[in-house]
C-alpha cells in the first residue's frame, strides 16, 4: 500500500511539474517580449495570432491557442494595453488582413494607425521531431515596421486537435442540402480611412470687394436736386440740376471701392476616403464705401461721374450661413483643394444720407434697412499639416453677396452686390 501511495504521488508531481514547466515557457515568452519593449510600455499593443512557418493552409488551433495563453500572460503583467481579440479579428477583416502571423511591414503601419496601437506581437511556430512546437515571436514597433525585439521558447502541446489537421470526413451518401436561412445582417464597425478626417476652423480674411448700389422704384420717384437736403432723396447733390429737383426710375453706383475686415469666421467639416468633402460655414464681415469719383448711371443711361466725399455713403455689416463642396487631392503633408459654395446672407445696411421711411412714418434720414441675400463663391486653397491633429489653412476665394431692400418704400426694389477676391489664413483642428 505503501508503494502504491508513493507511485501515486511522484505522478502527481511529475504532472504539477510538467504544467508549471509549460507555464514557465508562455511566461518567459511574456517576459522577454516585455523587456524587449520598454520604449513602448504603458501604450496599446495588438497580439495576432501565431501561423505555421512552412505556410499550411487552414486556421491553425495551435497559433491560436498559444497567442491566447500568451495574451493572458501579458494582461497579468500590466505593463502594455492589450487589443481585445474580438476588436482586433474585426479590424483585421475590414481590411482584408490575413487572421495569422504573416504581417508584412505595410499592413503592420495600417493596423497601427486604425487601431491606435503603438506595437504588435507576431510571429511563427514550428513543429519539432519531440513533439513540442517551437514558438518564435517578435515585437514590431507599428510607426516604422522596425522589430524591436524577438523570443524563442519550445512549449508542450497539451490541446487537443488543429483545425489546419483536421481529418477529412468519411465519404457519405449524397443528401439533399440542408439551406438555412441566412443570417441576419450584422453591422460592421466602420473604420476610418488613412486619409479621412473632420476639421474645426478658426480664420480671417482680406480682401476690398467693390459694391454695385442700385436704387429703382416704379413710380420713377427718386428726387435729386443741386442740394444736399432740399428735394434730394439720395444724399447726391448735382450741381446742374435745379433745386426743386429731377425724378428717376432707376440710380446706380457701379464697381465702388470698399474696405472693411473680414470675413471672421469658422467651420466645420470633413473629407471621406476619397476626394469629396464638405463644410458648414458661419462668418461675419463689414464693409462700406471708400470716399472716391465713381460712374453712376439714371434711367439706365451713363450720368458721368460722382464724387463721395466720406467713407460712410454706404455700410454694410453681413452674417453669412454658407456651405461648400469640397475636391482635394489628399498628400502626406498638404492637402490642396478647390469647391463651390453656396449661402444665405442677414445683412444690416446703414444709409445716413439717403431717405427712407425704414425708420419714420415720414420720408427722412437715414435710410437705414436690413436686407437678405443669396451668396456665391469659388474658394481655391490648401490644408497644411502643422502637427498630429492641427493643420495651417491657407484659401483664396472669389466671393459674390447680393441682396435687396426697399427703405420701406412701396414699389421701391433697392439692390447692393458685394464681389470680389478674398484671401484666408486660419488654424484647422481636425479629428
């Protein structure tokens, strides 16, 4: 009986020493692997499952088990943030990766940056005339493809089965096919592109636009006299006409120059995976007429030229909710682009020497009115990438506003049209 007990307990012990033994080799493999990546500790790393080195087709159970048993061994180290497998075999369908340790330095910089991992475990194993199975293992550093570490340990297969062995079935008699319904579809998690990405602006603009002004009234009403107050409807004194005054359909200023500021603005939007992208726009800018000697026309026929003696003839403060198309030509560093936009433009317009009854129940100054316009524009520019998540943007823009008020006049249909170039210069935020 003695004997018996003694047998017993030396198998016992042979068997605790053999699993510890097994044990101690996915621990080493751990530790080394650790020691090996102290540059990147602390940061997320993705463990692929290992493949057979003489390249057998099939998923192999044994590659599979052994980057488990290794996972478990560096989650209880705490020393890297592991990639979930589940979130990891996801990634790695989406971008039509091979499930195994054949990554080549190309798709090991592709899964880095999708799922924000600063190094992979990889690797191959082997089967030895002993029976064990040889495991050589690699750190790669994900940025530059660079293996910054390896381990080499020769570990017991205690698991049953390999799905790249499996037996072949016994050949059966033919049988109708069973068709199951398909499975309902399952969202798949999307994955961003390389070169995709949103933006937050934050810009200003120069520029001077001219200003076309037209005032134009059915009753062909509009007084100007040789008198700056007396009969005199729009603040523009003629000297040859009489002071009672002349009546006109229609009075306009063409190609005034302006200054001002603006735009201030921000936007956000975004460019998908290819070239098309977009952005919302919101800006304010002021602008109002230069003193100058500038051509104006009557009823439509060239009255020579008229002089505005100070800068405040006509100001115009604009909110503009605009959007645009974008196309660019995505680069490693810049990425140029050209659009169209289109827009609603709430425009505040100051008129202190033309009348109106905007502010009176009587004709008097100023004609002061607020008008709505449509906005147009072709901007022309490029993102320059400044750091990980900022860009310098820089655009030039050709940029129409146009919009219409009557100094609440009835029959009066009153038009003022901003155009010209603009330059940019901002700070974009992307994410």
């Amino acid at each position: 009986m003695k004997n018996i007990t003694k047998i017993l307990s030396c198998a016992l012990l042979l068997v605790c020493a053999t699993g510890a033994r097994a044990e101690d080799m996915y621990g080493q493999l751990a530790r080394e692997l650790t020691e090996a990546g102290t540059a990147v500790q602390g940061k997320k790393i993705a463990i692929i499952p290992f493949s057979y080195a003489d390249g057998r087709t099939g998923a192999s159970k044994d590659g599979s088990v052994i980057s488990e048993r290794l996972t478990i061994k560096m989650i209880n180290m705490h020393k890297f943030e592991i990639i979930e497998r589940s979130v990891l075999d996801k990634v790695m369908t989406e971008l039509k990766l091979q499930n195994s340790g054949m990554i080549d330095a190309s798709s090991a910089q592709q899964l880095g940056k999708v799922l924000g991992v600063e190094a992979i475990i990889t690797g191959t194993i082997v089967e030895t005339s002993a029976g064990q199975i040889e495991v050589n293992a690699r750190l790669i550093k994900t940025e530059t493809a660079q293996a910054i570490g390896a381990s080499q340990v020769a570990v017991d297969k205690n698991w049953i089965g390999d799905a790249s062995a499996a037996p072949k079935p016994e050949p059966q008699a033919y049988q109708q096919p069973y068709q199951a319904p398909a499975p309902a579809a399952q969202a798949r998690p999307y994955v961003r592109g390389e070169n995709e990405y949103g933006f937050f602006d934050v810009f200003m603009g120069f520029g001077a636009p001219s200003m076309s002004l037209e005032y134009t009234n059915t009753a062909s009403n509009i007084t100007i006299s040789n008198d700056y107050l007396v009969n005199n409807d729009i603040g523009i004194k003629v000297p040859s006409f009489p002071i009672g005054g002349v009546n006109y359909r229609s009075v306009k200023f063409d190609k005034l120059a302006t200054e001002g500021f603006g735009p201030i603005a921000f936007r956000v939007g975004g460019f998908g995976k290819r070239a098309l992208g977009g952005d919302l726009e919101l800006s304010f800018e002021k602008r109002n007429v230069k003193a100058q000697t500038a051509a104006w026309t009557l009823n439509g026929a060239s009255a020579g030229n008229v002089t505005f003696s100070s800068n405040d003839y006509a100001t115009v403060k604009t909110f503009g909710i605009s959007g645009d198309l974008l196309i660019r030509h995505a680069g490693k560093k810049v990425d140029p682009y050209i659009g169209m936009g289109l827009g609603l433009s709430l425009n505040s317009i100051e008129l202190p020497y033309t009348k109106g009854l905007s502010n009176s129940t009587v004709m008097s100054r100023p004609g002061d009115d607020f008008g709505v316009g449509l906005m147009f524009r072709i901007p022309i520019g490029m993102r320059i990438k400044a750091g990980s998540n900022t860009q310098i943007v820089t655009e030039f823009r050709y940029e129409l506003n146009t919009m219409t008020f009557d100094r609440g006049i009835a029959g009066e249909d009153d038009r003022i049209t901003l155009s010209g170039a603009k330059f940019l210069i901002g700070m974009g935020f992307t994410f």
